[in-house]
C-alpha cells in the first residue's frame, strides 16, 4: 500500500557541508527524520554499513549539486557516486538539488555523469538560491517530499540504527548555519564555476571576504594567483588554508607545486610527503612528489611514484608525461616515447594543474 513517508537521506560533497547542514535543520524542524554523514563516516569502515544502510532504509534521497560537488565522480570509487547510485538501484524517491550555478548541461558536468549516473538527469530538480532558501524548502517538503512511496524500506540492523541516530544527535548539537556561511558558499562555487581567472579571483577574494576562515577558498584562490604567475600570493594562499585546515591535502599538494616553481625542492618533497600521509590514495601528491624527487635527481624515486600516480588514476595524463621525461633522463628512449602518446590519448595538455 502507498505510504508517505518522512524519512529522509542526505548526500553531498564535504565541501558544501553548510548547505548540508542547513537543510537537515530546516528538515528536522518540520518533523523529518533526516540522516546525513554529518561527522565524516565515509572516511571509516562504517561508510558501507551505515551511509549506504541509511539510503537503502529512508523513501527520500536528496543529492546537493553545485558546480564543484560532482568533480570526482568519473571515478567508480567515489563515495558520493556510490550513494547515488545506491539511490538509483533502490528505487528511493531521488531529489537533485541544484545549488550556486549547477547546471546538467555543463561541460564539466555531463563529462562526470556517466555510466548508471547519467540517470540523474532524468529527475525533476529544485533549484535552492541563498536569497530564497526558506521559500525552496517550503517548496521542498510540499511538492517534492510529498509524495507516496511506493518501493518497499528493507529493515536494518540495530547498530545501523543506533548510528544513525548518533549522526543526528551530532548534527543536531550544531549551531544553525548563518546566512553569510551559504553566501560564501555562493561565491565560491561561483570562483569555482567561472573559465575566467581574473573572474575567480574576484569570486574567490568575495567568499574570503564574507567567510575569513573559508580554507578551501584560500587554496582554491592560491592556485589561481599560481596560474596568474603570483607565486608568493600562492604560497601565502596555501599556508593560510594548512593553518585554517591543518589536514588539508590538496592545499600541502599546491602548496607543493608552487615551492618547487620557486626551486625549494626540499621543502616540496616535504609537502608531498603530508599530502600522502593525510590521503594515501592521492594520485596527484604522487605526481607531484615525483617531480620534487626528480628536481633533486632521484629519478628511480621520481619514476617510482610517477608509477604509483598512475597505478592510483590510470587515465592521469600529467603522471605519464612526467614519468616520460624521467625515463628519458635515464636513457629509457622507447619507454618515455609509450609515455608520452599515453599521456596525449588521455587529453595532457602543457602545465596541467589541479585545484
């Protein structure tokens, strides 16, 4: 028999955890059961057992997409992938909601959308704007929670259960989320979203206006001044991020590249070194490392982590024309030449970075 239902599943990138949090408050207000990974369990052994338990027992599934939240999904192995298509294969009652310049028909976008997530497409998705949150979660619960369910809630287990509710309990306990963290969210998505670098930097300076401790702002922005040829802004940039994020990979990673345009090799391989430790599967850290190595003429460890970059990301252009210039270095002719036409076919264009 249908039913509706007031159970409710949360899935969206870490970055856009004041939008999270936000709509799991409003949600809870109104008498919602809400479930969102609130203290960060998919970097546990409990992402399986709870985060994908949760979806599979709750009729509603709403997905937070805003121009940088899909970035890692062509990757099979990404969490949030796997919670939307968990979501798809249970039949849940899918919810996309489109934040600060989401747009399906993007570019960059489509190109993350494949396989079984290019069915996302095909649901209806409400369009959530800071000046209107209120009124979009009106919308929300009225038209697009309110409706019957009509596939079957599996029952869980009790320790699913109890975690739950420890997520809530916890996010339960935040303070409400003030107007100026989603406005910074804005325009950050907008630095994010933007082709233009001068563009970016505006949109970037913005967010850090709006929002001082925004760390993923500063290493966002400090890899702009890089691109622009600021390198001591970049570095400045990065430092700030490490201090407001002391775990904060991808800005030890920048911050990498940028020492090592300013010749400190050594303190480079140091930052790599940090990038790996916080996240080992990091296939950019690798790559860099392996350019700070091959600066100070290790170049069987600059070939072992350019190997290891691509063993992690095997369509990672950048690593396998690195790895060919150390190849050649050593004289290895025919492999750096299979390097190079590998890194062509995977789309390498000439000074590649990664924010």
């Amino acid at each position: 028999m249908e039913r509706t239902e007031k159970t409710v599943f949360i899935s969206y990138r870490r970055t856009n955890i004041p939008w999270a949090l936000a709509i799991f408050q409003n949600l809870s207000q109104y008498g919602y059961d809400v479930f969102f990974d609130y203290s960060g369990l998919v970097a546990s052994d409990d992402f399986e057992r709870v985060v994908l338990g949760n979806i599979v027992a709750r009729a509603h599934f709403l997905v937070l997409l805003t121009p940088s939240a899909l970035q890692r999904c062509d990757d099979p192995a990404d969490w949030l992938r796997r919670e939307i298509e968990t979501a798809l294969a249970s039949q849940r009652n899918i919810v996309p909601l489109m934040l600060e310049g989401f747009d399906f028909a993007s570019p960059g976008i489509a190109s993350q959308l494949t396989g079984k997530l290019a069915a996302l497409r095909a649901y209806n998705g409400l369009s959530i704007p800071p000046d209107y949150f209120l009124e979009a979660m009106a919308r929300l619960r009225d038209r697009f929670l309110n409706v019957p369910l009509t596939a079957a809630l599996p029952p869980v287990s009790a320790s699913v259960r109890q975690a739950a509710k420890e997520q809530k309990v916890a996010a339960g306990a935040a303070p409400v989320v003030p107007e100026k963290e989603l406005t910074a969210q804005q325009w950050f998505e907008r630095g994010f979203a933007a082709t233009n670098a001068d563009e970016k930097l505006r949109f970037y300076n913005e967010a850090i206006r709006v929002k001082p401790d925004f760390a993923r702002a500063y290493s966002n922005r400090g890899y702009v001044r890089r691109l622009k040829g600021d390198v001591e802004g970049a570095l400045q940039d990065y430092t700030e991020a490490i201090r407001l994020k002391p775990d904060h990979a991808i800005a030890y990673n920048n911050r990498s590249v940028a020492r090592l345009v300013n010749g400190d090799a050594d303190g480079a391989l140091e930052d790599c070194n940090e990038a790996i430790r916080l996240k080992p599967d990091y296939a950019y850290a690798y790559d860099s490392r392996g350019n700070a190595r091959r600066d100070q003429g290790d170049l069987e460890g600059a070939l072992q982590d350019y190997t290891e970059a691509i063993r992690l990301k095997p369509d990672l252009a950048v690593a396998y024309y690195n790895r060919g210039i150390a190849r050649r270095a050593k004289g290895d002719v025919e492999g750096a030449q299979q390097d190079h036409n590998d890194a062509i076919r995977f789309g390498y264009k000439p000074k590649e970075l990664r924010a």
